[in-house]
C-alpha cells in the first residue's frame, strides 16, 4: 500500500505541475465559468461565494481526477476520524458530477504530497468546509466536461444530459467523461461559484449510503488503521516517558536495555529516551529496564484538585469581552428577583481506545515519510520541520486513520517521537505506538472551567439580567508553531512553547437567548497547571453545562416550565423546530416524581451559528447511594441539508453516549507531582450496562447549507443530565462529573 | 523451542520468548489485523481472541500458553467476501464510529452467542461489559448482535 502511494506520488506531482500532460484540444473554460453568476443557485442561504478551501486551492486538479476508464479520484484535505465523512465527501461529488458512486475509485485524504491544504480536520467542519469545496469543484468539473461534450457535438451545453459520467445529445450520441478528459489535467482555476444542483435532483445526498471501510474493518480483511501499516523493514519504537512533567534525567545506564534481545538501538536526547527494537515487545521490554535504570530531578507541583476551581479564578489572566450591552450589571442590581450560581467542569481526557501511533522513516539522509492519524497533515509538516531542523518540503505526512481522536490527542506527539527514533536507524521505518498510560499521562486533555452566573428577574417573572464570567484555560495549544511537541521539551536542546493563543473557552459562553442586559466575560488564565488542548466541543459542552443548568434554575425561580421559559427568549423558528420535535418526542411533563425519575431538558445552536439541537434526558437517581443512571436521551437535531442519514444518526448516538460519560464520570486526577489517571481503572468510562438508550430526531432542511454535527451532538447531553436529576430529586449538582458522592451531598441540601 | 498453535484452522509455530503475549506474536508477526492493543492490562478488550471456543484477552496471555490450542481471531470468523452471519450484522448495522473497538466486540459477542444463542438485551450489555467504546457506538452493538441471533446463527 504505501508503495503504491510512493509510485502514486511522482505521477501526481509531476500531474499537477502540468509535466507530460495532453493539452486538452478545446478549452472552454473561460466562456463556461464566466457563466457561473448564477452561483449556488440550488442552495438558497449560501453566500454566493466560493467555499473557503476552493478559494484557497483553487486549481480543479487539485481536487478531482478522472482516468480514461472513467473512474474519478477525489483529493480531500479533510482526513477521517473515526467519524466515517469518507462516504458523506463521495456521495456529495458523485451527485454534483453525476457519476455513480461506483465510479469514485478512490478517495485520498491527507497528504502533503497529494491533497489540498484544508488545516486541521477539526471543529466539526469537514462537510461545511471540506464537503462543501469538493460540491463546487464537482459542479465545475461537470460543467466543463458538458462544454467539452458540447462542443464536439455541435449543440448548446443545456441540451445535453449526463448519468453516471456519460453524456449524451437529443440524437443519442454519447461520450464518457473518460472520454473527453481521461487522464489529462482539467487546466481550470476555479474562481466564481458554478450552478449547483437542486437538492431535489440528488440521488445518493440525503440517503444513508454504506460505508466502505466497513467490512474490512468487521472482519479484519483490510488493515484500515495505521496501527495495522506493516512496512517493509520496519523496526518498533517506545519512549520512556519521565514520571512527571518537566523531570529532568539525571542518569541512566543504557547498559542492560542495549543487551537484551531484539533491540537494535537505545536513543537519548537530554531527557529524551527511546529504544528501536526488532519487535514490539522487545522494545516495550527495554524501555521497562531503562524505566529502572533512569534517575531523574522532579520538580513538578501540581495545583492539589481540590483547588484547582480557586486556581483559575485567583492566578493571572487575560480578560476577553464576549458580549457586553452595557446594561446587565444595573439591571440586575434593580431586578425583583436575583439568583446566583457557580459551576464548575474538570479536566477530561480523549482517552481515545487505541492509543496514538505513528510510523517515520528518514531516507537518503535528510527526507523524511511520517504515517499519522493526525488532525492536519500540513500543520504536523510545519510542525516537524522545526523539530527536525529540516526544510517542510522535506517532509511527507500521509494520513492514515487511527482510533476516534475527539480532538488534540497523542497523534502529534508520537510523529514526533517516531521520527527522533527514525532518525536513530536511517532508511529503517521505525512505528511508535504509545502504551495505555502514555496516552492517559501524557495526552492534552480538555481544561478545566470555572463558571460564575447571575440572572435577574423582574416582578413577573421576566429575565432582566444576565452576568456570566468564565475561568478556563486556553482550549488549542495545536502544533504547527515551534515548539508544541512534547519530545521536543525533553531534548538536550529543549524546543519549548510560546505564550498560547486564547482560543475556545468562550465556544458558546454568549447564551443564543435574546437578552437585553447581558455581560459575558472568558477569563483566559495565562498558565494551565496541567498540559491542555482542544477537546470534542472546547469551551461549548462546559459553557452549555453552565448556561442551561442556569436556565433551569431561573425557570425555578420563576416558576415556569423550563422549556416554557427559554422558549420566551428565541424567536428563530429553526430553534423552536428543534425543542417542539424532542419535547413531543420525549412526552415532556417534568415535575418531581417520587420514583427518583426525572426528566431534563437543554438546547443549544452550536457556535451560535451551526446546528441546532435540543435534548431531554431521563434519569433514574437512587436517593440512597446517589448514584444516577440515565436510562434515555431524545436529541432533535437540524443541521441544514442532511448528507448522510445514517452518518448524522451515528454521530448523534455517539456525541451523546461519549458526553453522558463525560457528565456521569470522567475527571482526570493527579497527585502532588504526576497524573493518576494511568488507564481504564483509574479513568473510567461509561460502560454497556450503563449506557441510554438514544432516540434522534432528524430534521432535514435540503435547501440550506449543511453543517456538521459530531461536536454539537455532545453539548447540551451535560445540562439535560444535571436537570434531570434536579427534576427528580430537586437536588442541583453544579460541578461535574455527577458522582454518587455529590449527588448524595446535594440531596441532603435539597 | 519453538511453540506451535492453530492459529485460524493451520498449524502454525512461532520462535518467539514463551513470555511474549499472544497479542504481539499475532500481529506481528502473523500480520492480524483484528486483535488490536488497546490497553495491554486487559481492561478494554480490543485484542480480543478466541482459545478454543473461549473469549480471550491476548494482550494477556502468554504465547507459551496456547501452545497446542486453537486460536481464532477475527479473520477467522469471515472475510470481507464472506463474513460471518455476526459480521454480517455488524455490517448491516454499519455498527462503528472509528471501528477499532469491534474486533472485541465481535469476538466477545460471537463466544457468548455460542453458550445464550437468545439473549435479551440486558444479558447482551452484561455479556459486553468490560468491552470499552470510546466512540458511543454501543446501541448499534446491541443491534448488531441481536440481528444475528435472530437469524440463530453465530
Ligand atoms: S488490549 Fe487487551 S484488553 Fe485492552
Ligand atoms: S467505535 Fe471507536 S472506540 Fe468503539
């Protein structure tokens, strides 16, 4: 496989830089795009502008190819992450073609030898920015093979009709896009939107077509994971990592792991330390004799947890405006009726089940070929070229999917310990996979936050006021700038980290209500105590915690039906949509129950401008030990046009199932010097016998511009839980995980 | 000494340290995609393998400790052209998010449905217990599995 990429490589580059390719005999490129004015004609609501990532790379080649047999190959920048997008792209270009799915033979996302640069693979994006790309590039490879067609024909483009890559004149005479540009550059920039489709003609958008990944995957016929990549002379890496951050290696007799059977190399750095073994066990062996051979100088103090909330509200901060009329803080000083609360949500960690893994080979002295199931091949380029002190266009990062990531995980950071190996065995591919506790200890997880609310009431029990403020520590410390990977902080020559960008604590900190008199403030504090990133939702699902559980308790206050209450604060019919659908659904009655039910609802537009979803969740809380089982989760989402039913479903389940996790029992923990959360024991998830059932209301708008959905999916799950569990028992827990302890603790003040 | 095996219906032998665990042998060098680290403890159940008609944790077992037994694993239950009815349903259910949990699922799933061919959904989430998803897919485990014991097949 991956020679076939390398012999794959050198016909795309010299196929993109124009090298050996036919002119194409007729161009019409200018007179047919000139006729794009009509842009995006069957998506009323998108700006008639180019998608961002079109605009960027503009080239069509860059995007499509179609050999002479016909079979289109599509180049995505946009990799998968477990969240199966391969098929949702596929469809999107097979209908925007007019090709049948069967025609699109290949799908390559995420390298920087073949495919466009679309960043990070992050944010829920991948169908609004790099589906959305592939429809327009799609649109215009049509219209110009149909003006290729045209033109041999002798009639007017709109006489002719296309199915499944063949097009045909009224007189019956056909051509097949192999025909007409079969191996040969389309020679086209892309600079003005092409008329797209109506909805209504698609035939695989909006239907669930099967993954094809899948059977390989059930069965174990194909290797799929880069996990499962076996190179030729391939040798296996592991790191010791230190025993606590920023420890420093004092000594370590190499003497005994060098000896023992299999390992070809032991590598140290500074406190950099790594063994190349023949196979994997013999290198995880050696790195358990260097573990005892090592002395190291720790300094690290952690925040004691028990602090961690005073922490984020005492030390240095920088202060960021979300929102701000003006008025927030008199009115709710005038208001009838105030009400305070503080929130608060722990560390939480990907812990993606299998951990980070990367293979790197250095060849002919200074090129390097690093396999990555990283979010952003491009940006890993940048971000090894520091590293390695090597020009980018020396480096090669072919995405390869790992397991679910959710996020800035360990991928990075293996490429990086891969390649300080690899550089220790020239010409030897050297694969790295991170052991369990690797992943745990070492992993950026999800900060922190810390939330304060106020809210005013007036006399009838009208919102009047709203106070937010939000501690939390910066949610992207992404690699690509110098100095965020972690080897590189170890190495005799340590490649340290500038100041982090304020980034994501403030996702979804402004509520979507229409509030007259509102203040909302994210307090970016300047040094996070424990190693942070971007996690599923960033700020959104810890913010939404806050905010709907505040709803809840206003609605309380003003003795209204929660539901009731938000509804008097949106007036946008996509929202109310949403809560009609999942409240109907769900047979919403909440009020206490004296079975220890309860019923809890939460709505939230993801990003304030993304997808609609609203939940109610159903709880059943055991009064005497406090410990909470939600047995049922309705989520009714809207995410514009619907792609992939079946996709949309699967993320939806899974948002909710990862997010009721988080809710009921995900903290990461530390002690004085180094993390304790070391594996599924000390970090545990829910499991079989505790997972909800999920029921999902999709709501299909196929005119408008289809938005993503795997973050979204988990951000109101939070909320529904905690009010649920208030409904039931009146008892409020504002700090999460909802653990029997807290529960119990705040039963007994309710 | 080398020690043998049946590793997916052939004898098989292999020259690695009788204390390397079964998972390491089986994909490095056998070349199995199916079982997977996920952990090493024991705790996940991604490296999951039949020993006879038992489920178990290769990442746990010594290589030493199959010598003369069947091992099963996921390619041996089907392939892509012909999966198993269970993979089969798993396909059907489009039962994965990332996937690389399901080799323990099936592989779980399949010895519990040759001792309870119908089991309720309670029994099956009991039966899955210590088998971790990271994704969520769970619901559509539960399908997938009672899909294929309603067609009584395992
Ligand atoms: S890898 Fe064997 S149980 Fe987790
Ligand atoms: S499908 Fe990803 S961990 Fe189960």
């Amino acid at each position: 496989m991956a020679r076939d990429l390398m012999a794959h490589e050198v016909t795309r580059r010299e196929f993109l830089a124009g090298a050996g390719a036919l002119v194409v005999s007729f161009s019409l490129a200018g007179s047919l795009l000139s006729q794009g004015g009509a842009a995006a004609a069957g998506t009323p609501g998108a700006a008639p502008a180019l998608p961002a990532d079109l605009a960027a790379t503009p080239t069509l080649d860059s995007w499509l190819k179609i050999d002479s047999a016909g079979n289109v190959t599509v180049y995505s920048g946009k990799v998968d992450l477990g969240q199966g997008i391969g098929i949702a792209f596929e469809q999107i270009v097979a209908d925007e073609l007019d090709v049948s799915l069967a025609q699109i033979t290949n799908l390559v996302q995420g390298d920087t030898a073949l495919t466009p640069n679309e960043g990070y693979t992050a944010g829920s994006l991948s169908i609004a920015q790099g589906g959305m790309a592939l429809r327009y590039a799609a649109a215009t490879a049509r219209q110009y093979l149909v003006g290729l067609a045209a033109k041999e024909f002798g009639v007017d483009p709109g006489q002719l009709t296309v199915a499944d890559g063949v097009v045909r004149a009224p007189d019956g005479r056909s051509v097949t896009y192999g025909q007409l540009i079969g191996g040969h550059r389309f020679n086209l920039t892309v600079t003005s939107p092409p008329p797209l489709k109506d909805p209504s003609e698609y035939r695989y958008v909006g239907k669930p077509e099967p993954r094809l990944e899948i059977p390989g995957i059930m069965t174990g016929g194909s290797p799929v994971y880069i996990q499962n990549l076996r190179l030729p002379g391939m040798l296996h890496g592991r790191v010791l990592r230190p025993p606590s951050p920023g420890a420093q290696l004092l000594s370590l007799d190499t003497s005994r792991a060098a000896k023992m059977p299999g390992v070809v190399k032991v590598v140290r750095n500074g406190s950099f330390v790594g063994v190349v073994a023949e196979t994997e066990w013999a290198a995880i062996q050696a790195v358990e004799a260097l573990r005892s051979a090592a002395v190291w100088g720790q300094t690290n103090r952690f925040v004691p947890a028990d602090q961690i909330d005073t922490y984020l509200r005492t030390t240095a901060h920088s202060d960021i405006r979300e929102l701000d009329t003006g008025t927030a803080l008199p009115a709710l000083a005038k208001a009838a009726v105030r009400v305070k609360a503080d929130y608060s949500v722990p560390y939480i960690a990907h812990a993606s089940i299998g951990p980070s893994c990367a293979i790197a080979q250095l060849h002919n002295g200074n090129q390097w070929t690093i396999w990555s199931h990283t979010q952003g091949v491009y940006p890993d380029q940048q971000a090894l070229s520091y590293l390695l002190g090597v020009p980018a266009s020396n480096i090669r990062v072919i995405h390869m999917e790992g397991a679910g990531c959710y996020g800035h995980n360990g991928a990075d950071d293996v490429n990086a310990d891969a390649a300080l190996l690899a550089a220790a065995v020239p010409g030897r591919p050297v694969r790295v996979q991170w052991m369990r506790a690797d992943e745990f200890q070492w992993e950026p997880y999800g900060s922190a936050m810390s939330f304060r609310l106020e809210g005013g009431l007036d006399a009838s029990g009208n919102l009047v006021a709203w106070n937010h403020d939000v501690w939390t520590a910066t949610y992207s410390t992404r690699p690509g700038p110098p100095g965020w990977l972690l080897a590189g902080w170890y190495l005799a020559q340590p490649q340290l980290p500038g100041p982090a960008a304020n980034v994501g604590g403030d996702r979804n900190a402004v509520p979507y209500y229409n509030l007259a008199n509102a203040r909302v403030y994210c307090h970016y504090i300047e040094r996070s105590p424990l190693r942070v990133s971007a996690h599923r939702t960033l700020g959104a699902f810890r913010n939404i915690f806050a905010i709907e559980s505040f709803m809840d308790e206003l609605a309380a206050a003003a003795k209204a039906d929660p539901v009731a209450f938000r509804l008097r604060y949106l007036n946008d019919p996509r929202a109310t949509a949403v809560i009609q659908a999942v409240t109907k659904a769900a047979g919403w009655n909440p009020g206490p129950r004296p079975s220890g039910r309860g019923q809890g609802f939460a709505f939230t537009r993801y990003e304030n401008a993304g997808a609609y979803v609203a939940t109610v969740a159903e709880v059943e809380v055991d009064r005497a030990t406090g410990q909470v089982a939600v047995r049922h989760i309705y989520t009714s989402v809207d995410v514009g046009q619907i792609i992939n039913p079946n996709g949309l479903a699967n993320q939806a389940e899974g948002g909710a199932i990862q997010a009721t996790s988080w809710t009921l029992k995900e903290q990461v923990t530390w002690g004085a010097q180094a993390i304790e959360s070391v594996d599924w024991v000390t970090y545990p998830i829910l499991t079989f016998p505790e997972v909800p059932e999920v029921t999902v209301l999709p709501i299909d708008n196929p005119t408008l511009p289809p938005v993503g959905f795997g973050e979204a999916a988990c951000v109101p799950i939070g909320a529904a839980i905690a009010n649920a569990v208030f409904d039931a028992t009146g008892a409020r827990v504002r700090r999460l995980p909802l653990t029997p302890e807290r529960v119990r603790a705040a039963l007994s003040q309710a | 000494m080398a020690i043998s095996f049946h590793l997916n219906g052939r004898p098989v032998s292999t020259d690695a340290d009788p204390a390397t665990p079964l998972l390491y042998v089986l994909r490095d060098e056998f070349q199995l995609n199916g079982p997977r680290f996920g952990c090493g403890l024991g705790q996940c159940g991604c490296c999951t393998v039949h020993v006879g008609d038992e489920a178990v944790r290769s990442c746990s077992v010594p290589v030493a400790g199959v010598a003369g037994q069947a091992v099963t694993t996921l390619e041996g239950l089907g392939t892509p052209e012909h999966p198993s009815v269970l993979q089969q349903a798993f396909i059907d259910e489009q039962a994965a998010q990332c996937g690389y949990c399901t080799n323990g699922m099936i592989m779980q799933a399949a010895a519990f449905l040759k001792q309870n061919p119908h089991p309720t959904e309670q029994e099956i989430r009991q039966a899955l217990a210590n088998n971790l998803c990271r994704c969520g897919t769970h619901l559509r485990f539960i399908r997938a599995i009672r899909r294929a014991a309603a067609q009584g097949v395992s």
